[in-house]
C-alpha cells in the first residue's frame, strides 16, 4: 500500500517543509506556505519501451559528442519559428503563458493544424465539440492533427504509446493530474510532478511537447517558480484583448535567443502573422502634429521602426510629473538632466510624458535620439518631418553615440520609404543608400539645429 503523507509546499517558488512556517526559507514570502497530501508509489508513471529501460548512461568526453546544428521542425508559422530560434526542437519542452482570453489555445491550435506531422491535442478545459468550432474558424487542414480531452496523465500517456504521435500539445498543464500524487490538480505537487513526467517522456522519445500555462493576477505563470525551471523554453503571449495585437516574447530559451518577438493580428479566423510590424507601430497621424517622431530599434534579429510620442507642458502643480510608457522612466530623467545641463533647454519646470506606441516596451538604446527629437518638438511646437528617422544612443556628456547594426536600421529605413535617417557621426556606414540620405550629428545641438533651425 502506498504511502500517504502531510507536506507543506510553497505556492511562489515550489519550496518543500516538513512543517508550517508563516514565511518561505527559500524565496522570503510570507503567508504563501500550503498543506497538500501527497502520495507516492514505487511504479514510474512513464515506462518507454524495453529496450529504453536497458539503457546504461555512462560518462562521455566532451570532444566525443557530437557538436552538430541542431535539427529542428518547421511549424510553418513564421513568426513562432523565429521566436523558437529557427523551430522546434526534439524533445524540447515549451511553456506558453498568458491571460485568459489573449489566444493561447487558438496560437496552439493553428500551429498544430497547420504542422506536417502527426499531432496530438490534449485538453483539459474544452469538449471535442468546442475544439472543432474553432477549428472551424480557423478554416486550415486537420488531416495530421487528433484531439484527446483527457486530464489523466497516466491515460494520455496510454494514448500516446498507441498513437505515436510527433508532437504533442498539452492545453493546459494545471489541468493535468497525476494518480501518484493525492492532492488536487493545480496544486503545487501537481504540477510539479506533471511537468516530471512530461519532461522524461519528451526526453525518452524525443517528442516536443507544448504546454500551455495559466497566469496569476501579477503576470508570473501559476504554480511553483521551479516549472519555468524544468522546461526549455518559456513563452509570454502578450496584448490587450480589446486591441487586435498580440505580441509573442520569449523569456527563456534554451535553444535560441531570447531577444526575438512574433507579432500577431487577432482575426475571427484566427491569428495572422504580421511581417511587416512597422505597419501597427506607427500611426497615420497628421504630418503637422508636434512631439512625434521615428525611431530605428532592433528586436533581435528583426529591425524595426516605431513611433515615440512626446508631451512637454507646464507643470500646474509645485512637482513637475515624469512619466514613460514602454520606455525606462529612469534613463528619461537621465535625458532630461542631459538637455537641462548640455543643451540649455529649460524642462526643469515641466510636465513630461512619454509613450512608445503600438503597446510594445523598448530597451534599445538607440532610441535616445528620437525621445529627444520628440521631446524638443513638444517643447518648441514644431512638428518633425514625417520622412525623417533617428538611431542614436546619449552620452552623459551630451554626445550621441554610436550604435550596434545600423546598417540593418539604415535599410529597413529605405525600404519602407524615410527620406533622412540620422545617426551618430562615429557610426560608420558601409555603402550609402541610393533613395536615403544618411546625417551624422556629434552632438544634441546639431540635431537641433538640424530640425528646428
């Protein structure tokens, strides 16, 4: 008979106490231990075939593995491969994470609908009957995929050995509960043993395995912090569900970068893969508005151009008020201080604000010169050329700095049409454009002059 006992676990990092305690040793919350019963059995929940159970590891020198590029498999969506770093890798685990309703089962759904191989779709949270409604909507081939509702692991591993599936979708991993463990799914212990048993499968069989995930009310994936541990590679879906926009980042990625974005428009027929962001980042607005101007940044390996807004006012109460939108508010004061000490502009006294459209969060420095391009614009009144681009970083000194791959910035700058992209003097450029003019500034008082006269 198995063995039952009482173990506390800790709801925000996964912890194990042999005791109740009012705060967590490991991760210092308070009021976040739990009591859940757990049962364990000697039996495996994954058994593999015969011939993996007779297999010896043993230690290998490092110069004996083969170091060769790692194969991987095609979801035919563009914008997923590149968030994956190039596809799916055998035998990967993958976390996809977001708030309910922002399209996590659709994103899954249309991949698995759309993949060559055979795939198998499991869920935990809808009947057949709602999963071929969206199929429907989807209006893409189904030959290849097959749907299980099932939450049992020890069952959909049942399945599994009889379908022998390629991939395989799990919707969601806090629906999934394990007959080795007594408390209820969802819980910590749960979880954690699901995504164990999901890891050794995958490992054995070299089957990718996706996971969908739900999220707590702070944005973190529910269950212990160790599940984002455990698996290869975590994927945030982001966007506000009364926009149309959905932005796919990754958060950890063991196979590839984690710099790369995938942009998304929902549709009633499902998501379609925007290649061309720049069309959702920058607004049709009227050309003679003040406090608008267009940055060059890079996400990745993608260039892209956005829209950064400006309002500089008087400030009506004694504190004037610095606030950002998608941009570090720390490094705007840092501007600010820049153009107060170098440049003489007078903010001191004024209210800024600042916003990157298209709800996207920049950290690339060579947006530095279009904040300020803005900034000044707002402040004076006077409108920045539409046709004109910026990619420079800001020195303490005053000075604009060069930046990393403006060659990339210059021509995706070209082919989308900007007449004049300015960057720092002491970027080099490889060969001219033939449709844009390319100036180089030193300093923040030759792009005033420049822009304002």
């Amino acid at each position: 008979m198995a063995k039952t006992k009482t173990a506390f676990f800790c709801q925000n990092c996964g912890t194990q106490s042999p005791k109740w305690q009012g705060q967590c040793s490991a991760c210092k919350q308070w009021n976040t231990i739990v009591e859940e019963v757990v049962t364990r059995e000697d039996k495996k929940p994954w058994h593999g075939d015969s011939s993996e159970k007779q297999k010896r590891t043993k230690p290998v020198r490092l110069a004996e593995i083969d170091g060769g590029e790692q194969f991987r498999m095609n979801l035919i969506d563009k914008e997923l491969n590149r968030v994956l770093g190039g596809g799916l890798v055998p035998g990967s685990l993958t976390l996809l994470g977001g708030e309910p309703g922002i399209g996590k089962s659709t994103l899954l759904l249309q991949a698995s609908l759309q993949l060559p191989f055979k795939t198998l779709y499991v869920s935990g949270e809808e009947s057949k009957r709602q999963i071929k409604m969206r199929a429907n909507r989807l209006r893409t081939g189904d030959d290849n995929c097959f749907v299980l509702t099932e939450t049992k692991t020890q069952s959909i591993f049942n399945h599994i050995e009889s379908l022998k599936p390629d991939v395989v979708v799990i919707d969601s991993i806090q629906t999934l509960h394990s007959e080795y463990i007594e408390s209820n799914p969802g819980s910590i212990s749960q979880i954690r043993e699901c995504t164990a048993e999901l890891i050794k499968f995958a490992k054995e069989t070299q089957t990718p395995v996706l996971l969908i995930g739900h999220i707590t009310k702070d944005g973190n994936i529910a269950g212990p912090k160790i599940l984002e541990h455990m698996v290869d590679t975590v994927l945030q879906f982001e966007g506000d569900r009364n926009h149309v926009y959905r932005i796919l980042r990754t958060n950890k990625n063991r196979f590839g970068s984690t710099n790369e974005i995938g942009i998304y428009e929902m549709q009633g027929s499902g998501l379609r893969q925007v290649n061309n962001p720049s069309e959702i980042l920058i607004s049709n607005t009227d050309p003679s508005l003040s406090g608008n101007s267009i940055a060059a940044t890079i996400e990745g390996a993608r260039p892209l151009m956005i829209e950064v807004q400006a309002l500089v006012s008087s400030a009506v109460y004694g504190t004037p008020q610095r606030s950002a939108t998608g941009y570090n508010a720390k490094r705007l004061n840092m501007i600010l201080a820049v153009l107060e000490k170098r440049a003489g502009f007078r903010l001191a006294a004024k209210d800024v604000f600042l916003n990157i459209t298209g709800g996207v969060s920049v950290d690339d420095t060579a947006i530095d010169l279009a904040v300020i391009a803005a900034i000044l614009s707002s402040d004076t009144d006077i409108a920045v050329n539409r046709k004109y681009c910026f990619a420079g970083e800001i020195g303490l000194s005053g000075e604009i700095r060069a930046v990393q791959r403006v060659d990339q910035r210059i021509m995706e700058a070209e082919k989308l049409g900007y007449d004049t992209i300015y960057i720092s003097k002491s970027n080099k450029v490889s060969a001219q454009p033939k449709n844009l003019k390319v100036e180089q500034v030193s300093k923040i008082e030759g792009l005033t002059n420049a822009l304002f006269g």
